[in-house]
C-alpha cells in the first residue's frame, strides 16, 4: 500500500466516523423532550404568528427533512450559508458561525497558547532530565512535574486569582495580571489580537504550569528507554558525541509518539477550557456551550455545531497524526509498500 492509497483510505474512514458521530449528535439532541424554540415565543403571540415562527425554524418539518438540513448546516463547516444554520437565542437570529467566530478565536488563543507553551517548557525540559537521569536537575525536574501534574488546574488558577487579584491588586494596588476578560469589541485586528492576549495572560500561564509536567514525564521517559536501544550503542560505540546520540538518534526516534500527542491534543483546544473559561468569566467557546445547554438559554444548534467542531478536529487530528507516523517512521513506510 503507497503513502497515497493509505491517506486516501484514512480520508475515507474518517468521514464515514464523521457522519457516525454527527448522526448521533443529531438523534441525541432530538430526543429532549420540550420545544427549545417555543420557550423563546411570547405565550400572548397570536397562535398563528407562532407557528410561522417555528416554521421558519423549520421545528415543524419532519424528521428527514430535518435531518437533511442538519447535514446540510454540519457538512459545510459554517462557511457558507446557512452557516451552521439560525441561533434561537442569539439577537434576530444571528447565524451561529458568526456568533462562534469571536468566541473560537478567544478559545483558541487561549488553550492554543497554553498547549505551545507546554510543549516549548516540556519537551526541552524533560530532554535535560533524561540525559542527567540521577542529577539534581533529574530529581528537580521530576518532583516539579509530578507536583503540577497531580494538583487540579482550577486549584493552582483560583491561587492565582486571590494572590493576582484579591492580594496584590486589591490590598496593595499592584496590578501585574488581570484576572478577568474584558476584550474590547470584535474587530478581528491585531490591536484586538493583542489586547485578548494580554488579558488572558494569566490563564495562559496558569494553564502551562498545571500542564507542563505531563510533557516533561513523558518525553523523559521515552527518552531514557531509546537511550538503552542497541542502535544508540552502536552510535556511541562509533565515537560520536553525546550530544549527536542524544538528538540525532534517540530523540530522533521518538518523534512519532511525541507528534502523536502533540496533534491528539489538538481537539482540547476546542472543548477543553470549559473551567478556565468559567473562572476567569472568558467569553470563549466553552463557556458559550454550556449556555447552550442550560434551561433558559437552551440553543440546541449551537450545542451540536460545537460537538461537530470537536468531533472533527478529533478525527482530524488522528489523520494527521497517521500521516508524521508515516513520514517520522521508516518501518511505518516500507509496511506501507508491501
């Protein structure tokens, strides 16, 4: 099987689980009970104005026509019209692609900021750890790691909200973090870019400290096992340096794990800052899914084009990580040929 034929194949396969999954999604969310739409109508609407209304929502249609336009709205990833289809809640039906896109892109500032900064402190940190196993610098870096690894994300954030917030700023005036989201109107600019930043930089931060650990363990350890292989041996015995064994062979040969986790923790990006988000009062992503799940903001559509987003970064991520398997990995390559 060539490389083409293999991707082709897993293109092909993650579709089909694509459609598995938003088919679910759809069944799941038409099974609760109660009219989402009918909550949002005045009970002193004239009866048939209301039932224009829910037409025009198309909650009256029957299933498969619903079922057809669900695809519709899912498959075309909100980029075109109807763009993920008409929020019920949003102001005058705003198109919930446009409410995402603010939202996505604070979310994705956030976690995808806090997952570069685990791996830049991470993976060179726990290359340092290997190569000194039984130092002062291996015994630091691995009590470190295990301690943020161990305590809860939220409990090192609320820490650093009362010592930022109530401490430094409240008692003595010193303001070094903010410890609330308040970006100026969506403009999409760099000024606006900028300014999200700065005032999520204390989530970020907090995020990369209570996740860094996790990064550190794991190269380490994978580190140290290619460091006994025959193949680093025979490097050694040949004369070249350490430094040449330690990056050119072994950690050479771990890249295809360490790129397997670097894309399989893609999706959290999406989906995985739902306390971050509720503690700091961001406006992300996550925060706007559990509004849409809740009594009196109910919006199933937004609910199920957030779960498509996620299940399709899911997939995604896996076919990428398949496709650096095949490029990192020669064996992978010549199984590919027979």
């Amino acid at each position: 099987m060539t490389l083409r034929t293999y991707i082709i194949k897993r293109v092909v396969i993650g579709i089909s689980i694509l459609w598995i999954v938003a088919t679910l999604n759809f069944v799941i969310f038409s099974m609760q009970t109660g009219n989402p739409v009918a909550y949002m109508l005045d009970p002193k609407m004239d009866p048939v104005q209301r039932e224009m209304l829910l037409d025009a929502y198309g909650w009256n249609d029957p299933w498969i026509i619903k079922y057809l336009k669900y695809l519709r709205n899912m498959f075309t990833f909100g980029i075109v019209y109807p763009y993920f289809g008409k929020s019920i809640v949003l102001d005058k039906g705003e198109f919930i692609a446009h409410a995402m896109v603010p939202r996505l892109i604070v979310t994705i500032m956030l976690l995808g900021s806090a997952l570069i900064g685990r791996i830049i402190v991470g993976v060179p940190l726990g290359i340092l750890s290997a190569s000194k196993r039984g130092g002062k610098l291996d015994v630091t870096a691995v009590g470190i790691s295990l301690l943020t690894w161990g305590v809860p994300p939220f409990f090192i954030q609320l820490l650093a909200i009362l010592f930022f917030g109530r401490y430094l700023r409240d008692i003595y005036g010193i303001k070094i973090f903010s410890t609330t989201f308040n970006p100026p109107p969506y403009t999409g600019d760099l000024s606006w870019l900028l300014a999200g930043l700065q005032q999520l930089l204390l989530p970020i931060l907090t995020l990369v400290l209570a996740g860094f650990g996790s990064w550190v363990l794991y190269t380490r350890n994978l580190l140290i096992d290619a460091l006994t292989q025959d193949f680093v041996l025979t490097a050694r015995a040949k004369g070249l340096s350490e430094r040449a064994v330690l990056y050119k062979h072994a950690f050479k040969s771990i890249l295809p794990p360490i790129s397997t986790m670097v894309t399989l923790s893609i999706p959290g990006i999406i989906t995985g800052a739902i306390i971050t988000e509720s503690l700091f009062g961001i406006n992300g992503i996550g925060s706007w899914y559990m509004s849409a799940l809740s009594y009196d903001t109910a919006d199933y559509g937004i609910a199920q084009a957030v779960l498509f987003i996620f299940a399709a970064l899911v997939i995604l991520s896996n076919l990428i990580a398949d496709i650096l398997y095949g490029i990192l990995d020669p064996r992978i390559r010549v199984g590919m040929r027979r």
